[in-house]
C-alpha cells in the first residue's frame, strides 16, 4: 500500500520575499515636496520632485479671483528625482492603488445597518 503523506501536494510558502532596503548617504533622510511632476522618456519615468513655498499657491488663486494676469511660470526647488523602469512604474501603480484603497475605506463613514433597523 503506497504512502498516503507521498500523494498529498507539498505545502507551497508564500511566493513572496520581504525586500529590507539599507540606507546609505543620507538616502534614508525624509525630503519635504509639496508637488510632483511626472515626465516619460524612452524606456523610463521621472518622477520629480519639489517644493514650492507655500504662500504661492493662495496667491496665485487671489490673482485669479482678482482676474490679474498670472504668471506664466513660478519656480520651486527640485527635491529628488527619481528615474523609474516601466516595470517598477507598475509596481508603484499597484502600492499606492492599494494603500489608496485602504485609507478610503478607513475614512468612509459607516452606514447604519437597516437590516436591524428594519426589525425595531
């Protein structure tokens, strides 16, 4: 009589391997951006980015309603860019999709249940 335990399916592990990242050169110090720009180029994304003072952007919504003229360009100041394959492009895609998820779900006001309700 053959073995039971050799017929069953091996237990398979998580197919997933935890990525720990080690700082080097400050890289593990947090940089402030208040904005970000997206720029494709062949093969490749850039994710830039930057600061921009933060009494710019009210001011420019006051010259807006004021119907002044508005710059064509304010400055700011790069902060990080980062060049990304498409592939980790898509990965970055589905983290912040998910994490997105996540904290909408957690600030979603709860609906009464109307079943119960219903029962009263």
């Amino acid at each position: 009589m053959a073995d039971e335990a050799s017929n069953k399916p091996a237990k398979t592990e998580p197919s997933s391997t935890r990525l720990k990242l080690i700082p080097s050169n400050h890289s593990d110090a947090p940089v402030l951006a208040n904005t970000s720009m997206v720029v494709p180029a062949a093969g490749f994304v850039y994710l830039d980015f930057g600061f921009v003072e933060p009494g710019v952007v009210p001011a420019l919504e006051q010259l807006a309603r004021n119907g002044s003229k508005l710059p064509e360009q304010i400055e700011g100041r790069l902060a990080a860019r980062v060049a990304l394959s498409l592939d980790v492009v898509q990965q970055l895609y589905q983290q912040l999709g998910s994490v997105l998820q996540r904290l909408q779900q957690a600030q979603a006001p709860k609906k009464p249940d109307t079943d119960s309700a219903k029962k009263n």
